[in-house]
C-alpha cells in the first residue's frame, strides 16, 4: 500500500542580493541614461535601505566595475569561446564585468561571487542566462593570474597598461605626453594606477574654521583624516557627507584638494600697485571654487563677480554662495563677451576652463569610456576664446590665472602656447613659487606652470598658468 502523497515541492528561486542588484541598476542606468554614478547611486541605496555594510559593498562594486570594464572586457574575451564581447548583451555584460570585480580585485570567493551574481540573471534575465554567466565566471575563476594573462597575451606594454589599468589608448598616450613634459615618464603606470584608486571626500571649512569642522564630524559619529595636499581640507574617513550641517547650510563644501590649492593660488598671487576688490570667476559653475574664493575675498573686502552661461549650473552656483551673497554677484552670460563689455575691468580673473576631465577620473569612473580625442580640439577653441577674453578683462598688472582639471598637453600648454602667439606682448608668470607655498607637498613644474598628479597629490590632476599683463 503506498503511502499518501502531499501536493509536492517547487524549488524555491534564491533572492537577487540587494547591495548586488543596486550596483547592477546603478551601472546599468549609466550605460543606458547616460547617468553620473555619484548621482543615481545615493538614491538607490537610500530606496533599497542597505545597511552600512552593504552600501558600501555596493559602492564599491559599482565605482570599480565601472572603472575597470575595459580590464573585464579583456578577460571576458578570453573566456567565452568563440563568442565577441561585442555580441554580448549589455545587461548581461554588465553582470559579467561585475562578477569579474568581485573575483579578481574584491577578493570574493569564488562561490560566493559566481552565485550571486548568476542569482540576479536567472531572476531578472531568465535561465538561460543564468547558465551563460555561470559558465564564463567559472572559466574566470578558474584561469588563474589575470595580470599575467593579459601583459603574456598584450603586442607591447602601452597595451597592457591600456587593458589592464582601463584607460583607453587614446588617453594612455595623452597621459604620457604630459607626464613627458613635466619629467616624469617613467610615472605612467602608477598616475594609471591611481585613476583607479577610490578618492576621499574632501571637505572645505569656508564660514567656520577647520576645528569646528572637525568637532561636527565627530559629533555626526564620523571620522576624518588629514590632507595630502592642502592645510584647509579636512578629509572624510567614511560616512555621508551630505548628513553634516555644515554642508547642508554651507558653512563648508565638497572639495577636491586640488580645487582647494587653485582657490588659494589664485587669492594669494600677488598683484601690482593698484586695487584689488574685484575679482571675476569666469566660469563659475557648478560653484565650488567660487564659495572658496568668495570665503577670502570676504577677508579682503573683494567683491566676487561670477559668471556661468548655463542656468542650472548658475543656480548651483547660488546655492554655494548663498553665505556670501553680500559680496558676490552673479551673471548668466558667455564668458567669452566680457573682456569686450568690460576691458581692464578686474584685479584678479580666474579662467577655470571647460575641459576633458581626464583629469578627475578617480572620482568620475564613467567619464573615460565617454570621452573621445576628437573632443579635444572643439575644447581647446573654447579655451582659447575663453583666455583671449579673461585677458582683455584683467587690468595690466592683475592676477589671471589659467587652470583645467586635465593634463592634456593640448588643453594645457598647448592653449598657452597658442594664447602667446596671439599676444607677443604677454609672458607667463611664475604660478609654481605661491603653488608651493599653499601646498605641503612640492608640486610638478616646468620652471612656471604647475601640474597636480593624482599619484603624487591625491588631488585631480589640475594645471595652473599665470598670465602677465603688463
């Protein structure tokens, strides 16, 4: 007689992980929306309310995976038969380059990494897909000492460091070029290396001092750290700045220690027999250089004058300054009009340039697979007109300071170089003695100019050049 049977079993789906889901959104929503990390991702933490473990698991597989897709699409190649990575799904390659981050530079056991991530495929993408991930992330697995791999398997070293490291060639070369100019060649690898490496928030105290920043730090059960570059930075160890009143209400703000080091270059060069209360920040947006200069220019008695010809960005600028309102005035305008509307008009111009931002790949992961070489060149007619008309604004004997957060040799030196052959009766002035003075650490130089390294400094890689007008 057989015994009685029950209405059987189904084999119950294992859940997606919630930290691990919120990184594949997040990367997704940047390849599919064109969206920035650093924006989309709070939020999807806040919806999915991951712990402090998980958010920070999350965070780093995003960022990571992010910035060493090119790396992953290398080891993908290899390990998935006769199969392009082209051909691939984007969805799913993006779970592939996830996994590959969590078993080659996260250190996940494999089981843990493989499962997981094969868990997300089979309940957002179907079976089948499961197994194709399972078995490419195996074969990774499996292989061994990636790095080796890859440099045995590259035709020469710049393609290496280009695959491993996830830079593509273009700015590879760009980057040695620069680093040519300021005798630092053999530094390629580690300025590569430290692209990749996560940047610290970087705190400015603007309306209180550096010890009262500190105490709210602690008091909002955070930690900091000291600066690398510059005195007035307070490092943020872990936590979420945006929780800190000071932040909230502007008293400090967010930024990068090589932004920190240009606002206090540019307050402190010294300018010739005459005024100084007027002060012009050309392009303005989206403000955070402008609320560390309007800090100073408080102290002095300046007036700041803020351009930005984009107005969302103006209002950005407006909440950053919202402190200093009194002494700061705002204009929505081309940067390029003022030197005619206003010739001989100011004491100190800064011309902080649009530009590639190759110089900020640490903080922006997503920024490199978007820029191209043709970008360059419509920058650097901008940056020129830009630098003609801070040049006609800036009284003779004023500060004008040029600046980009890239070392791109064409939006650096090269703008210079052209600028000078337009002007002949122009010189550059030494910017590299007050950069040194400002900073704890020496920083690059060709005997005038300075050039920041995100190795040397940990700091975007900002340049600085001193215009003379006589």
């Amino acid at each position: 007689m057989s015994k009685d049977r029950n209405d059987g079993w189904v084999p119950k789906r294992k859940r997606s992980d919630r930290a691990r889901l919120v990184a594949w959104d997040t990367i997704c929503a940047v390849r599919e929306d064109d969206a920035y990390a650093n924006l989309v991702l709070p939020e999807a933490i806040d919806r999915a309310r991951l712990n402090k473990l998980d958010a920070s698991f999350a965070t780093n597989l995003t960022y990571g995976t992010l910035r060493l897709q090119g790396r992953y699409d290398a080891v993908i190649a290899r390990c998935s038969q006769d199969r392009p990575v082209d051909d691939i799904d984007a969805p799913v390659l993006d779970l592939l380059r996830m996994g590959c981050h969590q078993l080659i530079e996260l250190g996940t056991p494999p089981h843990a990494a493989i499962n997981e991530t094969v868990a997300i495929a089979r309940n957002e993408l179907g079976q089948g897909t499961g197994g194709f991930i399972n078995a490419i992330l195996r074969r990774v697995s499996e292989r061994g000492d990636w790095r080796e791999v890859l440099r045995s398997t590259s035709a020469n070293k710049e393609q290496f460091l280009s695959v491993w490291y996830s830079h593509p060639r273009w700015i590879v070369a760009e980057l040695r070029e620069s680093l040519a100019q300021f005798g630092r060649e053999d530094a390629l690898e580690d300025v590569l290396a430290a692209d990749n490496e996560p940047a610290k928030v970087a705190l400015r105290a603007r309306d209180m001092s550096v010890d009262a920043l500190k105490e709210r730090i602690e008091r909002a059960k955070m930690a900091w750290s000291a600066p690398y570059l510059v005195p007035s930075a307070v490092l943020l160890a872990h936590g979420n700045p945006g929780r800190l009143w000071p932040v909230q209400d502007a008293a400090a703000g967010i930024q990068d220690e090589g932004s920190q080091l240009v606002s206090l270059v540019f307050a402190n060069l010294e300018v010739s027999a005459g005024t100084d209360e007027r002060w012009l920040d050309m392009c303005a947006g989206p403000g955070g250089k402008t609320a560390t200069i309007a800090a100073l220019a408080a102290q002095r008695g300046a007036t700041v004058f803020a351009n930005e010809p984009h107005a969302h960005r103006l209002d950005l600028v407006a909440e950053a300054v919202e402190r200093f309102s009194d002494i700061v005035a705002l204009r929505e305008g081309d940067g390029r009009e003022i030197g005619d509307l206003e010739p001989n008009g100011y004491d100190r111009v800064l011309v902080d340039a649009p530009c590639s931002g190759l110089g900020a790949l640490r903080r922006r992961p997503e920024a490199r697979w978007r820029k191209r070489p043709e970008d360059i060149e419509e920058l650097t007619q901008l940056q020129g007109q830009l630098l003609d008309s801070a040049y006609q604004a800036v009284r003779p004997g004023g500060v004008l300071l040029y600046t980009t957060c890239s070392p791109v040799v064409r939006e650096t030196a090269g703008v210079i170089e052209a600028f000078l052959a337009r002007h002949p009766e122009a010189e550059v002035a030494d910017v590299t003695q007050t950069a040194n003075s400002e900073a704890l650490v020496p920083v690059s130089s060709t005997g005038t100019t300075a050039q920041l390294w995100p190795d040397l400094h940990h700091a975007d890689a900002m340049y600085m050049a001193r215009i003379l007008k006589k």
